[in-house]
C-alpha cells in the first residue's frame, strides 16, 4: 500500500493543492509497518490534476487536511482512498497512525 501525504515546511499541509511535495510512504498492511518514504516534488497547482498523478505514481490513500469536492470525486473514481480532516503532523506519524487505526480526524478543512 502507498500513502500519499501533501506536505509543506515538513508537516502535513492544510491546502492540498498547494504543497512543497508529496511523501509517498510504503507500508504492509499487514504487519503495518513503514517500508519506505519517497519524497516527490508537487506539479505546480492545477485543477483535477492530482489524482491521475498521485495514481500514476501507486498512491492508494491520500491523507489530507482539507480537499475540495472535486479532487475527492476525482480520486474516488480512480479508487483511492481519501481520509480528510487529519491534523498537522509528520506524514510518517500520520501514515503510522493510519495504519494501527488511531489517527483523529476532525471535518474537511477546505471550503471549495
């Protein structure tokens, strides 16, 4: 599984669209354990550009602040999982908590 985390001055960024870069981080989900961690730089900002990039590049969950309803469409059909309203944080944390089931989730932060 890969988890695909905006990321912004080394935390997880609140505008999605608008990260530094993306942590891609490996993990088994099976024994949910971190594999690895590809740091990719963001394409700049495009309209419904993310989620055939994140997919091109294994993405299978995105975990976000805030995500307008058109990027959460546009990754639903492409079948990746999205979770929103996670709080600032590491992405290796934040995946970590993911994957054992204890990351708290507030609402969307986006408000398109």
């Amino acid at each position: 599984m890969r988890i695909a985390v905006p990321v912004v001055e080394g935390s997880l960024s609140t505008h999605f669209g608008h990260c530094d870069f993306f942590a891609l981080i490996d993990v088994d989900p099976e024994s949910r354990t971190i594999l690895g961690r590809e740091d990719v730089a963001a394409p700049p900002h495009q309209p419904g550009l993310l989620p055939g990039w994140l997919a091109e590049r294994g993405a299978n969950v995105v975990i976000a602040g805030g995500m307008g309803g058109r990027a959460l469409e546009l990754f639903n059909a492409r079948g990746i999982s999205v979770v929103l309203g996670a709080p600032n944080g590491d992405p290796v944390g934040l995946a970590t908590d993911y994957m054992t089931g204890t990351l708290r989730t507030e609402q969307n932060r986006c408000d398109h």
